[in-house]
C-alpha cells in the first residue's frame, strides 16, 4: 500500500540548498580530470602526426609515467582531508603550515622521480619494449618529463588544500590557463623540433601552473560565517543558546573582535553590547539593540524616581 507522505517545512529547501553546496565543493574535482582528458586527447593526435612509433613510445613513456602521478595524486588526497578537518574544525591558523608541508612533499617525490625518469629511462623501457625505434620515443619522452614532473606534482598536491578550503576556482583557473598555453605551444614547437615539442610544450605548460596559484588558505568570509550560523540557528530553533554561544564565538574569532571586561551599569541606565553578542543575535534571529558608549553617561532613558 502506498502512503502519502507528508511535507515537512523547510526541508525541500534544506535540499535544494545541501544539492547546491555538493555542487559547487565538486565540480572543480571533475572540471580539472575533465579538462586533462580532454587535453590529453588532443595531445594524443598531435603526437600521431609523427606516425606509429612516436604514439607506441609515449604510450610506453605514458604508463610509467603514471606511477609518479599516481604518487601525487596520494600527496593530494592526504592533504585534501587533512586541511578539510581543519577547517572543519576552525583550525584556519594551521592551513599554511599544511600548505608548505604539502609543497616539499609534493617536491621530494617529484624530484625522485625526475632522477629516476633520467638515469633509469632505458631500463624501465626495456621492460615493455624491444623495439629500438619504439625505445627510443620513449626515452626521449622520460627524460624530457623531468622538467615536467615537478611543477605538475605541485599543482596536483595543493590542489587538494585548495579545493577542501573552497578554492577549487583558483585551480580550475590556473590549470585551463596553462592548457591554453600547452596546445598551441606543442603545435608550434613541434614543427621546429619534432615530436620533441610537444613534451617541452607540456613542462612549459606545467611550469606557469604554480604561478597562477595562491598558496595562502581560504579564509572565511564575513558573509558566508552569518549564512552559516543563521542556517544553523534555524536548524536548532531560534533563540538557541547553544547557537548563540557557538555564533559569539565565532564572530570574535572571525572578526578579531575580544569581549570587552564586564562594566556593570547602574538599574535603570543603558547597557552596552559587544559586537560578539550582536553578531550572535544576528546569527539566532533575535532582534538587536543597538550599543551605546558606556563612557558617554546614562541613556536618554528616564531616571527612576528613586534615584531623584
């Protein structure tokens, strides 16, 4: 038997919103994998111009390769949940430390494997191929990676710092820039030195990543703070306390504001607000007073008879 359900107010938008918010932390994860497929391809037919042994070499230079971009693509998820449980946890004062450890990770393993990919590239390409035209494509492509790897592991790694703090546009950016930059590159080098280009083309391309990428972390921003706590507010019921000591809290983190000492007044003068507790009303949905200077005298309010 069917039921009919019932519509709980509130929670289709809860829905639409959540949906959007799932949207918006991974479509840069897939725009960028879309993107360096999409790349890929088009580099896969350039490099067919120059005939059957320049695609089997790459093709051989390509799946080793995919051993160090595997390795990075490791740094990156392990730095993805890490700086996501510091933000997570207010933590923003601990993501640039992330960061930099995140870089020279990022950096130990890539120069690694550049001096692998320099002095092991003909014995690693041994092991798939025995043709000697086919070994040769693909030395040369390993060798000519070294000044690829290095710049690419770090956009690979503080990808994931980028993208777990909510700055996954910055990477999207800068990777499309860089591509813009690769294709015609490897097209027009590739007429002058020959298949040769278009590797160097993809380290030029690789190389101006970093560059375009800011390394400082995200950092909450007032108006994304008072949308969370107002929906967080909803959730636990206006007037919360609990709601509105987490808000306090946070708005003084945020703001740098600190509570100032406690400055009782006289009964039936006025009292002033720190800017916490309006930021924390403000969160709750409770309504505002405005603050008045407690320097400045009693308040316009009249001066109970007892007190004449």
């Amino acid at each position: 038997m069917l039921r009919r359900r019932r519509r709980v107010p509130g929670r289709q938008r809860n829905t639409v919103r959540t949906a959007g918010q799932i949207l918006a932390a991974g479509a840069p994860f897939g725009v960028d994998f879309t993107a360096r497929m999409a790349v890929g391809t088009l580099q896969l037919g350039l490099v067919a111009s120059f005939g059957v042994t320049a695609v089997a070499g790459y093709g051989v230079g390509y799946r080793v390769l995919l051993t160090a971009t595997m390795a990075f693509y490791a740094i990156r998820q392990a730095a993805a949940i890490e700086a996501a449980r510091l933000a997570g946890a207010d933590e923003h004062t601990q993501l640039p430390s992330l960061t930099s450890n995140t870089a020279l990770s990022a950096g130990a393993v890539s120069a690694a494997f550049s001096v692998l990919c320099a002095v092991a590239a003909g014995p690693v390409t041994a092991l798939f191929t025995s043709d000697p035209a086919v070994a040769e494509q693909s030395v040369a492509f390993l060798r000519l990676m070294g000044l690829y790897l290095p710049p690419y592991a770090l956009v690979v790694a503080l990808g994931g710092v980028l993208q777990a703090t909510g700055r996954g546009r910055a990477l999207v950016r800068a990777t499309g820039l860089g591509f813009a930059l690769q294709l015609p590159a490897g097209y027009a080098l590739s007429r002058l030195t020959g298949v040769n280009g278009v590797w160097l083309a993809m380290a030029l391309g690789a190389g101006i990543q970093p560059l375009l990428l800011k390394a400082s972390p995200a950092r909450l921003r007032r108006s994304r703070l008072t949308s969370g706590l107002r929906s967080r507010a909803a959730e636990h019921g206006q007037g919360s306390a609990e709601v509105a000591s987490v808000a306090a809290e946070a708005c003084r983190d945020a703001l740098r504001v600190r509570s100032p000492a406690p400055n009782p007044t006289p009964s039936g003068y006025g009292s002033w607000t720190s800017p916490p507790a309006l930021c924390a009303a403000d969160a709750a949905g409770s309504p505002k007073s405005p603050p008045t200077d407690p320097g400045a005298g009693p308040s316009p309010t009249p001066t109970p008879a007892s007190r004449t």
